[in-house]
C-alpha cells in the first residue's frame, strides 16, 4: 500500500521558519522523483520544489524565491520542505507528490502551514 504521509506543518510567525517531512512507503522510494505543491483554497495546486530520485537535481517553482530548501534522506524514505523567512502569502496546504520510475503518480494528504502573528 502506498503511503505519503507528510508533517511538520503548523503556525509559525512571519520571519520563522519550518521544515516539512513526506515519509514514503510502499513504492521504490529511491528511483522516484518527489515534488513539493502548496494548494490555497479555490486555487489550482502550485509546484514548489521538485528533486531527483537520487537527490542531485533540484527545481523550484517561482513562489520558492530562494526561501526554499528541497532535500531527502533515501535511507529514511524521506523527503524534506525547509522554509525559511515565512511570510503570510505562504500560508497554505503543502503536500508531496512522488513520480515513479514507471511514471505513476501518487500524492499525500497535506500539511497545513499557517504564517501569522
């Protein structure tokens, strides 16, 4: 059974910082690519960050504006979302997406992140 279960969300004031966590199960964690969305109500899912399988390449979706850090740990099956200087614009649902080797598509549920004072 395919899992992504992500955490690490919360409330977090302007100027703070989080780290996301996606921990995969169930498909070939290593050999896929996994992408990071954030989703706003009545809005179309937005790429975020996007990194390769091995963890070599990374990409960033113009929100990223360099605040971003996209990594994982293959050992862990874990994909990581650190955001640095918050603002209120990045409150959102954020979730991850994983592209097998074989091009299926799985996604989680979300994470909420909610940026205010």
């Amino acid at each position: 059974q395919v899992q992504l279960v992500e955490s690490g969300g919360g409330q977090v004031q302007p100027g703070g910082s989080l780290e996301l966590s996606c921990r995969a199960s169930g498909f070939t964690f290593s050999s896929s690519a996994m992408n990071w969305y954030r989703r706003a109500p009545g809005k179309e899912r937005e790429l975020v960050a996007f990194i390769t399988g091995d963890g070599h390449h990374t990409i960033y979706g113009d929100s990223a504006e360099g605040r971003f850090t996209v990594s994982r740990n293959n050992a862990e099956n874990t994909v990581y979302l650190r955001v640095d200087s918050l603002k209120p614009e990045d409150t959102d649902v954020y979730l991850c997406n994983a592209v097998t080797a074989r091009n299926r598509i799985y996604w989680g549920q979300g994470t909420q992140v909610t940026v205010s004072s």
